[in-house]
C-alpha cells in the first residue's frame, strides 16, 4: 500500500510537553488503557527515510507537464486534478476534470487528495500515473478506517467531558474559567469551536474532526498547574503527539476566506476569534513543529498572520514557519510588553484588531536599516536569557560558560581517541531534546542501534539489560522525544549529506543536527586528495548551512595526534584553522587529570563567540548510566590560567599544603569511546 493514514492510535502512556515528560496526572483510571503492549515493527525509534533522489518542483512541474495533468501553482503546493476522487468531480464541456483537489508538496513531492483524503509520496504518485506495481488507484480513503473514526478510546473520552456551562455547580464552572484564563470568553464561542470540559481530570477537550465531517478523529486535554506565580499547561493529545496533526479551528475556515490568523494555543485562538471575528487556527504542537502534512490545507489563504506567544522562542518559530508557508504572503506579531499572546491580551482589555495591524512583513529585500532591526535588537536586550538560547539540565557548568544553545550556530567538539566523544555528546544532545530541541543524529562511526542504546540508558539513568520489565515504559518514553536520525554509515558525500538535512528541517523543523564525525565524510569528495582542502569545503557547508537555516550545528572533528603529555588546544584540530575560525563555540573534552579535581576528564570551551567567556569544568563518568555528571561541590574554584605548559587548573586557596598529586592513571568505570 503505498497511501499514509493519519489514523487513531491508543493513549501513550508518558506524552511531552514543552520538553518535560510526565505522566498522565488528572486522568481518570477509567480512561486510562491497559498496559502497553509490545509493538513489533522493523524500526523501534523514528529514522530519517529521505529518497536517494530528493525531487525539486522545477522536476515535479516537468513530469506533470509531460503526461498532460493540468496544475496550478501556489504558495507551498502545486494543485492538480486528483485521479483518487473518483467520478464524482466537475468537468468542463470536454471532459477534463476541473477541480483542482489533489495538492503536491514542492519540496518534497507529498501529495493529499482533499476529496478522499488520500495521500502518499512522490514515488507512489508516479507509480499510479503510470500504472506500475499495485499502486494504481488503490488509494485507501480515511472513511474506510476505522481506527480514524471510530477510536473507542476518544469517544469514551468525548462523551464523558461536557460543556462548562452545563456543569451543575456554578462555582465549578467558575473557577474552571479563572484557572485557564476564560473569564471573558464566551459560551458562545466555546459552543461554536466545540470545546467540553473532563470533571474528572479538570481538563477543557479540544476536539480533532476530520477535514468533510467524517467524525472525530482524536482530542486534546489541556490541564492546568500551578507553577509559581503562574499556571502551566499540560496537554496529552489522542493520539500521540507525533500523529496528532489537528488545525483547531479548521472546521469553521470557509472557501471564501482568505485571512487567517494562526496561533500555538487553542486558547489563544478562541480569544482572538471571538475579539476580532476572523478565521484562525491553532497549531497542533505549538511552536514546535509545522508538519508539512498541513500545508495543503493552508494553501487557500492569501495573507497569514502569525501571532505564535510573547517570547524569542515564539518568535524564532513564526519566522521559521514562515520561510515554510512562503515568506511573501506571511505577516509576524513581535512580542513585546504591550503585544501579549492574545489571550492574555483579551484578560488585559487590548485591542487584538490594532495589535493584529502592526504585524511585520516576513518578507524583506536583502539589504535592511537599523530602523528595521531596531526592534529585534530591543528584544534582545529585553530578554537576555531568552537570547542566550536552551539552558542544559545536566550541564549547569556548561550553561555558566557558553549561556546557552542557540540556533544558527556551529560548535566544533573535538577530543582524544577514547575519551568518550561520543557518549558526551549523545547526552549533550539528549538533554537538549528532552527540552523540545528537535535533534537529527548524524552517526557516521557507530551504528543507530548502538547510539541509541548508549542514549537510551542515558535517558534512563540505569542500565535497562537488569530490568527489561521497564524497557516498555522507557521505550516509549524516549519514541516521543523529537529525535530522528539519519540512516547513513561510513563515508558519505556531503551533497548527500546536506540534502538530507535540508529536508529534515524543512520536514520535522529541525533545530539541531549533530554530525559524529567529519573524517568519516571526507573520502567522497573531489577534494580528497587534499584532505586540508577537503575538510575546508565541508566546514565552510555545514557553517552556510547552520547560517541559511538558522538551525545549530554540532560537529566532531578528530585532533591531530598529540603527545599524551600534552593538554589539547585549538590548534589541535585536525586541519586548517578554518574550523575553529569558522566555528561558534569550540568545544575540548580533555583527558588528563586536573590539579583540583577528582576527575581525570574536564571539558574547555576553548570559543565563544555570543560573549567570550571561556573557562573548563570537570567531567565525572557514571558507568551505569553512561552519563558525565558535575562533581559534587567543593570549596575549591576551577579557574583557568595560562604558563608555559598551556593551560592548567589553579590550585585552590585553601586546603592542605603539599598534597601529593593524585594517580594519573586510567580511572576505574573510563568511558569508552562507542
């Protein structure tokens, strides 16, 4: 079968949100489905599947021109004619078919027939053109499934929840409306985007209607914390969060509108409607990610305004979708104290109608005034931890140093053989994806299988080979992280390389790419009898790249062989200087043992180029959990000060004088080098 279903699946057992994991607390035992069972299927974590040959639309144009299929061209998609509708489908006075309802990605060929809702890739869609194989028309509708339909799981759920002016006890209500912010939005606009409320979870349920009235398809709850002085969300969507794929709101879009105002919250997009009466939508997981699947159904609208939240994250994201929507036809609501998101603008008693007229364009000519940037500038200073980027969980040290991980950069990690580069960098990269940094994993050294069991019992912070009973539990766990990976192993061209990253990005809305390592990619090129030149050239792609995409590159790049004596600098890069001059950040994972450290690894952050402050901190490996851990705090101060052997650890102020030097001998539980 060669159609993708979208279809309903049962309730996860741990769903994210935001980047935290967590149970599903407020549930109900009711509603909550048996144990997990096991799920066999030939890959156990999400892979990277990019076709040899990614298609471009110039070739899409041809191929369609070439078998005589009529189109259209829009804004993200081309629009044909779709063999998939059957007989039912207007015609003109010759015969040809004049309804326009099957929509093909430019970018990567994916196509969605809206009147049968069918789908599929390039490959399959050529295959039905020309009538090879099975593929020809066996497209099988969403009506046809039942799991899309009629998932006994959401209807249990749909029909236990009820509208919150129906609950009996007014001061319920109430105070239902006052936890998550609906103190001036209506019954009436409740009514009309059918929102209910789950008493026994103190959920509001958003519902999933499939696009034509074909029943619901899945649902979202939205429960409230408290947190601080503020209120945090947490959303579980049925089904899980990577196949929820709900425009709230797209119901009530009608043919004949062509504004639309699109949101990350549903809540945000009740305000705003009822505010300003035009259509809007809201994502289906927030600022994370813009599915292409989506495109097709925005593809209507001449103008989209994207009022994302009050943050840099926010804002970071609308500029990113719209370089996905089509910059030209895309407007941004910057955030700001007097430009909230709009539900809480509404609490504030703003007008949404005049925020909604000072959007920016996303479109601008190559060449830009202070005037223009003035108030992105302000914004940076305004929020200068937000500026810094995500902050690591594990790596607070890390944080003290670089401030934090930020998208458009390249950080350049390098390390002795054995050292353990790779299973730092995998939890380096893992503590980033359990915050919502959606991470594609380049491993060119060590199989998929193998990184993902070193990140798996990192995630876990055990071994799971001595309680496989937990493995389920773990595994599903960590299947909903936003963490792919590509399938490629040994030398690789970096054409091949970089398109595949193009298309993860433009996909799954990368924002991470960690590339382990660069030697492994450098016996295909033209270059490659010079190993210098050839290191250069792919350096200086993946720094356009990180650049253009304004996604973060990581890369692992093997030293030049050094005197074990001898503390690595950045000069020990294998190559040129142009990957520590081209670099953002210049990571060292050192190997020796520190003056006042228990330690024999620490880590020098060699470059900084946000705000120059560089240092090293000690590293602690746990071998049971594959994990490098911060010592436990002393009274001593690593600092960093250079003589004429390079640099060392100062020796602390106080403590005993005269104390022999600790063994330099290979510690007990080393971190090998997957």
């Amino acid at each position: 079968m060669w159609v993708l279903l979208r279809g309903g699946y049962p309730l996860r057992t741990l769903l994210p949100l935001r980047g935290e994991w967590m149970g599903r607390r407020g549930l109900p035992r009711s509603l909550i489905p048996g144990p997990p069972r096991r799920r066999y299927r030939k890959e156990a974590l999400p892979a990277l599947d990019v076709p040899v040959l990614p298609v471009t639309a110039t070739e899409i144009r041809q191929y369609l021109r070439t078998h005589g299929i009529p189109f259209q061209d829009g804004h993200s998609c081309l629009r044909a004619p779709s063999p998939f509708a059957g007989a039912s489908q207007p015609k003109d006075h010759t015969g040809v078919t004049t309804s326009f309802s099957l929509f093909i990605d430019k970018t990567t060929g994916h196509f969605l027939c809206m009147a049968s809702l069918a789908e599929g890739s390039w490959e399959d869609f050529q295959a039905s053109v020309e009538g090879r194989g099975d593929a020809t028309k066996e497209g099988i509708l969403l009506s046809e499934a039942p799991e899309a339909t009629n998932s006994e799981e959401v209807r249990r759920i749909w029909d236990r929840a009820i509208p919150l002016w129906e609950l009996p006890d007014p001061k319920e209500a109430q105070l239902a409306r006052v936890i998550f912010g609906l103190t001036k939005v209506t019954d009436d606009t409740l009514k009309r985007f059918s929102v209910r409320y789950l008493r026994p979870a103190r959920s509001l349920v958003f519902p999933w209607f499939s696009p034509g009235g074909l029943g619901l398809r899945g649902l979202k709850l939205v429960g409230a914390e408290g947190q601080g002085d503020g209120v945090h969300y947490v959303e579980t969507t049925i089904p899980r969060p990577a196949d929820y794929h709900n425009l709230f709101g797209l119901p009530l879009i009608s043919r004949r509108d062509v504004e639309m105002v699109l949101t990350s919250r549903e809540l945000d997009s009740l305000a705003l409607n009822q505010s300003t009466g035009l259509p809007t939508l809201a994502l289906p997981r927030g600022t994370a990610c813009l599915p292409p699947a989506l495109l097709p159904y925005l593809e209507q609208f001449r103008r989209i305004v994207l009022w994302l939240g009050d943050d840099l994250r926010s804002w970071e994201a609308a500029k990113l979708f719209a370089r996905k929507l089509n910059p030209k036809r895309c407007s941004l609501v910057r955030p700001g104290d007097k430009q909230p998101r709009p539900l809480e603008a509404l609490k504030q008693g703003l007008s949404l109608s005049r925020i909604l007229r000072t959007a920016l364009p996303a479109w601008h000519k190559s060449i830009v005034s202070f005037r223009q940037l003035r108030e992105e500038v302000l914004g940076e200073l305004s929020n200068v931890e937000q500026a810094a980027g995500v902050r690591w969980s594990r790596f607070p040290d890390l944080n003290r140093l670089l401030k934090g991980h930020r998208k458009g950069e390249l950080t350049v990690f390098t390390g002795p053989t054995g050292s353990g580069k790779t299973t730092f960098i995998s939890e380096y990269a893992l503590d980033l994806c359990t915050q919502g940094v959606n991470t594609l994993w380049g491993s060119f050294e060590i199989s998929n299988v193998r990184l993902a069991r070193v990140m798996l019992t990192q995630f876990a912070l055990g071994r799971l080979e001595e309680q496989l009973d937990k493995y389920d539990e773990w595994a599903d766990r960590f299947e909903d992280l936003p963490l792919y990976f590509m399938t490629f192993h040994g030398q690789q061209s970096i054409r091949t390389v970089i398109d595949t990253m193009q298309h993860a990005v433009y996909v799954y809305d990368i924002c991470h790419v960690v590339i382990d390592n660069l030697q492994f990619m450098m016996g295909h090129e033209q270059l490659s009898t010079d190993r210098i030149a050839a290191q250069d050239y792919i350096v200086g792609a993946f720094r356009k790249f990180a650049t253009d995409n304004s996604c973060h590159v990581t890369l692992v790049i093997h030293p030049r062989k050094e005197d074990d004596d001898k503390e690595l600098q950045t000069a020990s890069i294998f190559g040129s200087a142009k990957a520590s001059q081209e670099a953002d950040n210049v990571l060292i994972l050192q190997d020796r043992k520190l003056v006042t450290g228990p330690g024999k690894r620490y880590l020098q952050v060699s470059k900084n180029r946000f705000d120059g402050d560089v240092g090293v901190f000690p590293l602690e490996f746990n071998k049971s959990s594959l994990t490098f851990s911060i010592p436990p705090k002393s009274k001593s101060r690593l600092k960093k000060i250079k003589d004429d052997n390079g640099l060392v650890a100062k020796k602390p102020s106080s403590g005993k004088k005269g104390a022999a030097p600790q063994n330099s001998e290979t510690c007990p539980g080393q971190a090998p080098n997957p």
